[in-house]
C-alpha cells in the first residue's frame, strides 16, 4: 500500500477544496447582505418598523 497521494487524486481533493470553499464564501457573504439588510431595516431611523423581532 502506498502512502504517497496519486496526483489525480490531490487535484481531485484541490478541486473539491476550492468549489467548498467557494460554496461558502459566498453563502455566508449572501446572509451577511441579509443580516445588514435587517438591521438597516429595523434602526429606528427607518421609523417605520421600531421594536420589531424577528
């Protein structure tokens, strides 16, 4: 059995790495627009919807 990683397989796992990563990055940037979003919302600037809880 060899120890060593197959260079179709690390590039396998790089691939997978990367498109993980990326997923994510942009999953938690979208709920981050969002939670700026409700709380841009909900300053009692807006005026509109104070003490408002989700």
């Amino acid at each position: 059995m060899a120890t060593y990683i197959l260079f179709e397989n690390a590039l396998e796992m790089l691939k997978n790495a990367y498109l993980a990563s990326t997923l994510g990055l942009i999953a938690v940037s979208g709920i981050g627009l969002v939670a700026i979003a409700l709380v841009e919302k909900d300053t009692p600037a807006s005026k509109t919807q104070q003490h408002h809880h989700v």
